[in-house]
C-alpha cells in the first residue's frame, strides 16, 4: 500500500516507468535469483580452479563476440520508436527484417574469429590444455544472443514486459534444473557440465525467439515483405548510430571482461574464480536496477520522439532520489557482512572473494543511482561520443588494472574496473543531463 501511494505522488511519466517496470522487476528478481542459484550450484559444484577455468573461457568468448556485435538493438528501439509513433509500419517491419539478418551474419563471423583467435592466444589465458573444443562450444551456442537479443528488444519495445518475464523465469529455471541435476550426479566434471550449459541455452533461445514471433506477428506480418530499400532515407543515420553504439558495447563489454582475462593472464583461474563470485554478490543490486534500465530507453525514444524533454528531466530527479538511499544502505551492508556473505552463499574455499568485495559494490552503486545515462546518451542520438568516452574510460582504467594487478591481485582489477566506469558512467550523466537541461521544451 505504501508503495502505491508514492507512485500516486509521482509524475505521469515516472509512474509509467514503474508500473512497465514491475512486470520487468519481477520477472528480474525471480529470475536473477535463479541465476544466483545457479551461480552457486557450478561454483560449488565446479570447484575453485575449474569454476575460475569456466569464467575465463566465458569473458573470453563474450568480448570477442561482443566485440563484433553489430546487431540493431538500440538502433531498432531509437529508429523503431519513430516510425510506430508515426504510423510508418513498413518502415518498422523492414528496420526488424535487417536487425535479424545482420545478428545472424555477425553470430558466425564472431564464432569463426573466436576459433581462429583460440588456436593463438590459448596459452595466454589458460594454462590447462585441451579446453579448445569447449571454448568452441560455448562461443557456438552463445551466437543465439545475437538473434535472442533482437526479440528481446522488440518485446521491449511493445511493452510487452509481462511475456518477457514469463519466459526468463520459465527458460532460466529450466536452465538451473538441468545444470543442477546434472552437477549433482558429476561434480568436478567439466565435460558433463558443458554438455547442460549448451542444450539448456539451445532450449532457453528457442523459446524465446518462437514466443516473440507468435506475439507480434499480428502487427508485423502483413508488412513483412516490405523490402529493406524503404529505409533509404534514414540509411546513413542508422548505419553510424549501430556502428557507434555496437562500438561502445564492445569497450563497455572489455572493460566489465578484461578485468577478469587481465587476471587469467597474470595470475591464472583460481584469483578470477574469487573475482568472479565477488563480482556477482556485489552486482545483485543491478538486480533491481536492470528492470528500469530496460523500460526506460524505449520510453525516453517515444518521449524525445515526441519532444517532452521536461518530463524526462522531471522523472531522471525523481527515480535517481528514490534510489540512492537504498544504493547507498546495500553498501554499508556489503562492507560490514561481506564474510557472512561469502560464506553463506559460495562457502569457506570462496573467502578470498571478500577481498575486491566493497570496491565492486562501489562500482556497482555508482552505475545503479545513475542508471538512465546510457538510455539517455541513446535516444539523443550521442552514440559516436558514447564511443569516445569508452575508450578513454577502457584505456585509463585498464592501465591501471594492468599495473595493479601483479602487486595488489583482484583488488587492482577491482580498482581499474572502478576508475574505468566512474569516468564512462559520471561523464555521460552530466553530459547528456546538460544537453537536455539546454532543450527548453
């Protein structure tokens, strides 16, 4: 009750952000403590080296494919938001059509580079030998992302969030029944492990993609041969903004994995497990705030579509306020009960992970209360900046990780991850608060 009573006393277009975001809070909360689950089971289940093992072929896999990541996400929510908003429905439908046949195109041009790059750089991250199969395997099945993130965003973009949460708890509590079932019968057992990983993924992509195209296809069907030609016009804007955008997303996604490949290389799986499981306790706060990040973007698009740039500075003031006085108490929390934690959650062989503990949390706040600055930077068109800030923000960052680690371990990649994200994250909230602050509308 009292929660609704403060969404009665906020802004028409902040209680809209809420009440999308309560299907998608729900759904992420549900979900998220699945994978929370599921995160321990394999840690556990694993081990410390062959769990650290397991993560160091997983930030490889997912930078390089991130790397390549030319799909049209943002750009389908930026551009999309457009033509529905003026009834352009050929338009759309040819903008979805190109989304797909690029994400398909860059999933195998990513999968052959991740094999060509695994015969040259293999020892450099493990030292174990004969893993190269299982890194193929994992860079092969994570390709779906490319496709799943297209009908991902178009749920999103219908505010469909209801449906969207419907499948990522159904897929992912099969995903944690199956990788359960079958670490319990082969703990310590990488082969069978794998083997879960890739069919439980298969079924959680399919679903996904057959459940979306089952929903939409009503408003999108009769306007699916609209040919990809209709989109001369806006070509040159979307072709720079996916570019740019797919280019920040590669630095963003180095700067949140080369953390973990920087301590693979200088001090192997076992620091990277700690790292890892540190990483995860102190990012559960994005836990509530992923759902806010996701239905605001496509939110902001129709707003500044519809040019009410003051209702979007009224609602940044609003949600950041009601935030950061939980942001701020999960860090107090962390610092104080970070053993108990641990301990508690991956048990005594992950106690180390205590140690990049409170710098992650730091890190993790600061992105939380300043969660709408990407969207922002998005739908304002500031993609190629969001380019520039990100490298500077990798570049400083990783110098400093890469320095630090040899002499202080996981702290300085904790340290270099947080000094590389303050500059990303703190740079583009004042930029781009400014630049709506200068629109009078």
């Amino acid at each position: 009750m009292k929660v609704q009573k403060i969404i009665k006393h906020l802004d028409q277009q902040t209680q809209v952000l809420f009440n999308n975001t309560s299907w998608v809070l729900i759904g992420n909360v549900v979900r998220s403590g699945l994978v929370v689950l599921k995160g321990i089971i394999i840690a556990r289940g694993l081990g410390v080296e062959l769990y650290g093992t397991f993560a160091i072929i997983a930030a490889f896999a997912g930078s390089i494919q991130q790397f390549f990541n030319f799909t049209m996400s943002s750009s389908i929510i930026k551009f999309g938001a457009a033509y529905l908003t003026n009834k352009e429905n050929y338009r759309f439908a040819a903008l979805i059509k190109g989304g797909y046949y690029l994400a398909a195109i860059v999933a195998v041009v990513s999968t052959l580079i991740i094999i060509c790059l695994t015969f040259l750089v293999y020892d450099v991250f493990l030292e174990k030998p004969g893993l190269e199969m299982f890194i193929l395997a994992y860079a092969l099945i994570s390709s779906t992302l490319f496709l799943d993130n297209i009908s991902t965003t178009i749920l999103r973009l219908y505010f469909r969030f209801k449906e969207t949460a419907y499948i990522n708890i159904g897929t992912t509590a099969f995903d944690v029944l199956v990788i359960g079932i079958v670490i319990y019968f082969n703990p310590n057992n990488f082969t069978y492990f794998f083997f879960a990983l890739i069919f439980s993924r298969l079924i959680a992509s399919l679903c996904l993609n057959g459940v979306t195209f089952f929903i939409v296809k009503k408003d999108i069907q009769p306007y699916i041969n609209a040919p990809l030609s209709i989109l001369k016009q806006d070509k040159k804007e979307i072709l720079s903004f996916t570019v740019a955008n797919s280019g920040s997303r590669a630095i963003k996604t180095f700067i949140n994995n080369g953390d973990v490949l920087l301590l693979g290389a200088l001090l192997g799986p076992a620091p990277v497990a700690f790292y890892n499981i540190a990483k995860k306790l102190a990012y559960m706060i994005l836990i509530f705030i992923d759902p806010l990040t996701n239905t605001i973007f496509p939110q902001f698009s129709l707003l500044i579509s519809e040019r009410k740039f003051s209702d979007i500075r009224m609602m940044i003031k609003k949600v950041s306020k009601i935030i950061l006085g939980p942001a701020l108490l999960f860090v107090v929390v962390v610092y104080f009960l970070r053993e108990y934690i641990v301990l508690f959650t991956f048990g005594e062989q992950y106690i180390e992970a205590t140690i990049p503990l409170i710098y992650l949390a730091i890190n993790a706040v600061i992105g939380g209360v300043l969660f709408w600055n990407v969207p922002l930077i998005l739908s304002l068109g500031m993609a190629k900046f969001r380019l520039i800030i990100n490298i500077i923000g990798l570049i400083i960052g990783g110098g400093v990780a890469y320095f630090s680690i040899p002499i202080y371990g996981t702290i300085g990649a904790a340290i270099g991850l947080l000094i590389a994200n303050g500059i990303v994250t703190i740079t583009f909230s004042i930029v781009s608060y400014s630049k709506l602050n200068k629109t009078k509308i």
